[in-house]
C-alpha cells in the first residue's frame, strides 16, 4: 500500500485541475478456487492482484483510470491524464491525510487463505462424500471451495484515509443424480465474510447432503401447470426475485438517472404493508457485509421499505449529487479495474408475523417454490423470468407433487403489492450479483412470502 505522503502528493496533484474531488483506491488481494470432480481434485488456482484507481468529478461528471503499476512515476501520469480531462488551473488544494480506525466486525479465527491445503481438501472431501452417499442414484458430483482476502486503502481530497480487510470462504456442491434416461442436478453454496470455522455452523456433511436432495426430488418431478396462481416462495434464496427484480431498482444507478420504476417515489406506498425491506451491509460476518464501503463509508443498515412505503434508496457519492441527497455507505466494485456505484449487500425482506403453515390454507391450486434459480431482469420496467429449480403443487392447502420447468414472470412492482402473507423464518442464501461495477458478494434472503396471484410459466397448460 502506498504511504500516506505519497497519496497526499497524488490527490494534491489530481486537485491542481479544475476537478471539485479526488479519490484513491488501492487493492492487494488472494483469491483460490480448489475445484473437486467425483472426489478427485482437478485444479488449484490462486490468484495474487494489486492496482490502484484513480478518480476525479466536476460535479456530477466522473473519469476514472486504473493501473496494477503502483510506482509513483505511472500514478503521476495516471493522474496527469485525468486532470487532463477537467483542465489545469494555476491554484489547488493542498491536500493532508487525517487516518481513520474502524471497528472490524466480521473477525476471521481460520484465514481460509493461509490454511493448510490438506484441510481445505479434506473439507471438500467431506461434502463430497455425503452428497455421492446421500443416494445411490448420485452419479456426479462437482465440488470446491472459493476463498477471498483482500485488502484495500481508500483515501480522498476531503482528508479521508482508511483501510479495510475483507475475508470470504464459500463451499460449493453441485449433485447429479439419474435414473434411466432422466438426469437432474441439485445445488447448495453457503458461504460467508468468515475463516473456515464457519463450516463448524453448516457443515459440509449438511451441504453436500441438501444438493444431493435436491437432485433426488427432481427426478420424480412432474411437468408444471403454467398459467396465473398463487404462489409460496420459501425462505433464504427466494429472496433473489426481491433483489433482482425490485433491489436493483431501488439502487442510485438507475434511480439517478430516471430509468428505475421507483423513481421519485420516497414516501410513496410500493409494497403491501406486510413488507419490510432491508439493506445491512453491517451484519457480522454476513456474506455481503464489510466495515467500510468502496468510498471509505462505514456500512449502514438501510431500511428500504416500511410497512410497504419506500423510505430510502442505496446511494453512493457521485449519484447522490445527482440526487442532491447524501451517500448510503451503499458504494461497491469488483476491484480496482471497476468504478464503483451503489450496490446492494445484504439484502432481505423482514420478518413477518404469519405461519408458514397458515399460508397454504384456502389455496386450492398453485406452487410452492421451495429453491429459486436465476432468471433476467429489466431494471428500467422491473419485469423479470425466474427458474424455480425446486417447486411442489399446492392443492387443496396441501404440498403434494413435485414439477420440473417452472418459472415465475411478472414485475418487481406487481409482486411487491401482491405478497399478502409473510412468514417468522427469516433466512439469508449467498449469491454473486453482476452489474456496471462488476461481480461482487451478496446475501439474499426474506422468510416465506405467498404471493396472491403470479403468472406460473410451465410445460402443461391443466
């Protein structure tokens, strides 16, 4: 990391232009991927970067510039070819460091980066084996573990200096079982902001186990029944439609910019009132979480929505002066490569009041999506198409068969004032997001929501 003279000297020389903002971020970072196929391990990779970007704003106008050579003769040219863009002028800001200490909340007992290889592999092994003993029509596994450090230094022209460490392990299982000519797959990929003891708390015996699951139910799984229902969408990952197809355009991005369907409607009622919506980048060890934000901003907890009003968006500092409103802690980027923009973190829908046995009752015929898969998304319209990779008909309030093809389709907006029911088991599933700013980490999650009527996409019109 470069020293606090050294960055005091660059953002000195960014402000000599007729630039208003000057910002630094520096990233050395590990991440390994040991890949495991029918317990056999196939690769080990690790990867080492470090880099540096560079940004400068003129009100709301940005350019930005990174480069992994970190000497102090290309971050001088680096700078002087983004002053370039706003102009030089005679008099500048001398800029002085002020260093900040944050509090560490997400504490790592077993740095997954440094442990042994031996007990990575024997934790992979683990799953592996439970998810090929789970049943013997388990014909294929495909297993790993992805780990992350990586640490960064923030500082900018309004004095600010902090640094941030940020360590994330995940295991993989994906189980394939046949029967006959009928193949299907299960998967299951916790993970956290956490060292290896995390796989004390969900094992990887469990992991294995609820892939291999998975793939045994879909091989009895009937064609699914298309067309408008109601329909039960289980805790944990089921969160992905709230992020997807309502979270991305609650995000500053979009909402700047008029192309979100949420725009200009802070205190307005989106949502029935069972929903409560959230955004806490702050939550200890949550897969999503980190101390600071990739703006040096402590992480907040952000209360999207309330009772069903939109009470604030997830802003990070250039859109927020779009905006004329203050940045959310909400800024993020893949790395140094990206730019960063407001982003999501650990986002889920709030605990409701109802049973989860109580929101089968008086549905004569719909679906209970028990395991969300991916889908696409029009953030401007919010319309999306998700996969249900593991869905069971609900007929007469009971669960009975399970269904293959299911989709869901509707707006963000339509489905937020539909949910009529929200479950007490709240859960969180970890997922990687892609946007402007590349791949980052995030928690999804809500308890079980009913939706009152959503258009089912099936394979069968019954």
């Amino acid at each position: 990391m470069l020293k606090k003279e050294q960055l005091e000297a660059l953002l000195t020389r960014a402000m000599h232009s007729f630039a208003d903002f000057a910002e630094i971020f520096e990233e050395e970072g590990t991440n390994e991927n040991i890949a495991m196929i029918n317990d056999e391990v196939e690769r080990v990779n690790r990867t080492q970067k470090a880099g540096v970007g560079i940004r400068l704003y003129q009100g709301v106008q940005s350019v930005y510039g990174y480069t992994n050579d970190t000497s102090m003769e290309s971050l001088n040219e680096l700078v002087d070819s983004l002053r370039d863009g706003f102009g030089r002028k005679d008099t500048y800001i001398s800029v002085s460091l002020h260093p900040e200490t944050i509090e560490n909340k997400h504490l790592v007992k077993i740095d997954p980066i440094d442990a042994k290889l031996t007990d990575k592999v024997a934790l992979i092994t683990r799953m592996d084996t439970a998810a090929k003993q789970y049943d013997a029509r388990i014909s294929k596994t495909q297993t790993g573990l992805l780990s992350v450090r990586q640490h960064v230094q923030i500082s900018n022209s309004e004095g600010k200096l902090v640094q941030d460490t940020r360590t994330r392990c995940r295991l993989v299982c994906s189980a394939y079982a046949n029967e006959g000519n009928n193949m299907q797959s299960g998967f299951y990929g916790p993970g956290a902001s956490s060292g290896l003891e995390y796989f004390e708390t969900i094992t990887p015996e469990e992991i294995g186990k609820e892939a291999a699951r998975i793939a045994i139910v879909m091989l009895s799984a009937k064609d699914c029944p298309s067309g408008k229902m109601p329909v039960i969408i289980d805790n944990g990952f089921g969160g992905v439609i709230f992020h997807e197809a309502c979270g991305h355009a609650l995000e500053a991005t979009a909402v700047s910019k008029n192309q979100s369907v949420f725009a200009n409607k802070l205190g307005q009622q989106i949502a029935s009132t069972k929903v409560t919506a959230i955004d806490d980048g702050t939550i200890p060890n949550g897969w999503g979480s980190e101390n600071i934000d990739d703006e040096g901003n402590p992480q907040t907890r952000r209360v999207l929505i309330k009772e069903g009003i939109l009470q604030s968006y997830m802003i990070d500092r250039l859109n927020g002066r779009r905006m004329g409103m203050e940045s959310t802690g909400s800024a993020r980027r893949q790395s140094y490569k990206f730019e960063p923009t407001s982003r999501m973190s650990n986002t889920y829908i709030a605990a409701g009041t109802d049973s989860f046995e109580s929101m089968f009752v008086g549905i004569k015929k719909g679906l209970y999506a028990k395991k969300m898969g991916g889908g696409s998304v029009n953030p401007q319209t919010g319309e999306f198409n998700f996969a249900v990779n593991e869905g069971y008909l609900i007929e007469d309030g009971k669960i009975t068969d399970p269904v293959k093809g299911a989709s869901l389709i509707g707006t963000g907006s339509e489905i937020l004032m539909n949910i009529d029911m929200v479950s007490d088991n709240l859960e969180r599933g970890q997922g990687m997001c892609g946007s402007v700013s590349g791949s980052i980490p995030v928690d999804v999650g809500q308890p079980a929501i009913r939706v009152s009527s959503i258009t089912v996409g099936g394979t069968t019109s019954e």
